[in-house]
C-alpha cells in the first residue's frame, strides 16, 4: 500500500502541484481512507519529502539504464530527453516551483541530490563524447556540467518560461539542441542533425 500511495501521489502532485493537492485528495483518488494515508506518511510533509525522493530514484533507475545500453553520447542524451518526457507530465502547475516555495528545505536536499548524480552522468557523457570525437576537445567539462544541470532547473522556471509561450517538449528539445551545438564538432554536428530529423 505504502507504493502505491507514493505512486498515486507522486502522479498528482506532477499534475496539481505539490501545495495543491490535500491528503483528502489522495485518499479521494485512491478510494481509501485518510487514516490509511497517515498510517504510513505521519503527515504531508513527510509525504511530500518520500514522494520527491521516491521520483528522483525512479528517474535515477531509468537513466541508469540508458547509460548502460552504452550509446554514443548524442543519441544517449535524446534518449532521456525521450524517457523525461515519459515520466514528467507537461504540467500547468509548477511542481518545482510550489515545492520550493512551500517546502524550501525538501526542495534544497533534492535539488543537492540531483545535482550530485547528474554531474558525474554529465562529465560521463562529456568523456565519451571526447572520445568519440562527437565533442570538441577544448570544453571545460567541470563548467559544462555545471551550466547544463543549472539550465535545466531553470528551464522548469514558469516564469522565466510560462507555459504559454512553450511546452515542456519544446522547452527540453531547444535546450538539448542548445547545449550540443555549443560543444559538438562537425561530425558531432552531423549526428545531432540526424536526431533532429528523427524527431520531426
């Protein structure tokens, strides 16, 4: 039970929001009674706090697995676009935005995570990308790393990028196409061409 509460929840709170959405919500959805909640999350903080860490190890899970299918780093970066895609709703509500606002310290421990694991999968991707000869040999990995990760929260900024002026697949598709020329060769140029065509 105490899964599927998450997975419930962790499928509202993407749609709704995380301030949105009340424990009568999720017992509502569910058909179960609030008690039944409580008796596994002592209250919504503590639900939100299992909900965020119970989706940043699933992403983690599916990226790792990608990692592991051992694609060249262009095709490997298309391909969690993709899967981000799947898992992330193109939500109206700012998940992000409500969690740092209403649960600042939830929002600050997720965020320290995410950033650990996508600095070592970047510079990961940037190594074999160097390898490959797909990445120009002059890029400063430490900085790339960190300006992609830190774009990427942005991106997710509705007011830096409200909703009406891009959806969440444009968003993740400009900053992708974005990030790569910035640090391609011609013939990393040339497959990221080849992505873009398949894309359309």
């Amino acid at each position: 039970m105490r899964d599927k509460i998450l997975e419930k929840a962790a499928d509202m709170f993407l749609s709704l929001g995380f301030k949105s959405v009340t424990m009568d919500d999720i017992a509502s959805e569910m058909g179960v009674s609030k008690k039944t909640i409580y008796a596994h999350f002592q209250n919504k903080t503590t639900l939100v706090k299992e909900v965020t860490n119970f989706m940043f190890d699933s992403v983690c899970c599916g990226l790792d697995l990608i990692h592991e299918q051992e694609k060249n780093p262009i095709v490997e970066l298309f391909e969690i676009k993709k899967f981000l895609m799947s898992v992330l709703k193109d939500e109206k509500s700012s998940p992000q935005y409500q969690l740092q606002k209403y649960y600042p310290k939830i929002y600050d421990e997720i965020k320290t995570k995410q950033f650990e694991f996508m600095q070592n999968s970047i510079k990961e991707n940037l190594q074999r990308g160097l390898e490959q000869q797909l990445f120009r040999n002059t890029i400063d990995e430490e900085f790339i790393a960190r300006i992609y990760f830190y774009g990427m929260v942005a991106i997710k900024d509705h007011e830096l990028f409200p909703v009406t002026m891009f959806t969440k697949n444009e968003l993740l598709d400009k900053y992708l196409e974005y990030h790569l020329r910035g640090i391609c060769t011609p013939k990393g140029i040339e497959e990221i061409e080849k992505q873009l065509k398949e894309i359309k």
